[in-house]
C-alpha cells in the first residue's frame, strides 16, 4: 500500500496507470512526497488531462516546459505545489510545501 495517500487527496491520476516502488523517494520530508508511474497515454493527452483535472481539484498552473520529448507543468495551490514531469511513457509527481 502507498504510504503517502492522504497527501495526494487532491491530485488527480489517470486510468490504467501502474505505480512504481515508492521506496526510492524515503529521503523526502515528511511534508513532500513523490509519485512515479508508467502510462500508454500519448503524452500530449497526459498533458491536457492535468490541465483539466487539476485546475478542477483547485489547482493553478503557474507554468509549463516542454520539449519534443518532455512536459513539466507547474501547479500551486496557497500552501503546496504539485510538479508534473510526462516524458515518453512516465510521468513523475512531486509534491510539496510552497515555501
């Protein structure tokens, strides 16, 4: 089981994902967490979903990245921010204080 659901309440995941092992990210605080997960969902279609769903769980996007290959999206909310990395198959969530 994941151990940092309660904090990503808010954060919204697409259909069909598979999670990666969260191990890796234990050196995070207590206060940040971060989500790897693979996806067959074109990664422009990643990047319109989180635009939508986002700003639908109260989100602001505060900016956005991309290369051929790659899209960060930034969102805040008054007290923490979400970053979304979608790369060729993979999407990474880090999520945190706004400090």
């Amino acid at each position: 089981m994941f151990t940092d659901e309660a904090r990503l309440i808010d954060i919204a995941f697409p259909v069909g994902i598979v999670l990666y092992n969260q191990d890796e990210y234990d050196s995070f605080s207590s206060h940040t967490c971060a989500v790897q997960f693979s996806s067959t969902t074109h990664h422009a279609a990643l990047k319109q979903f989180y635009h939508y769903e986002m700003e639908r769980l109260g989100w602001k996007s505060t900016g956005i990245f991309s290369t051929t290959d790659q899209v960060v999206l930034v969102f805040e909310k008054p007290h923490k921010m979400c970053v979304v990395t979608i790369k060729i198959g993979l999407v990474e969530l880090f999520v945190g204080p706004k400090n």
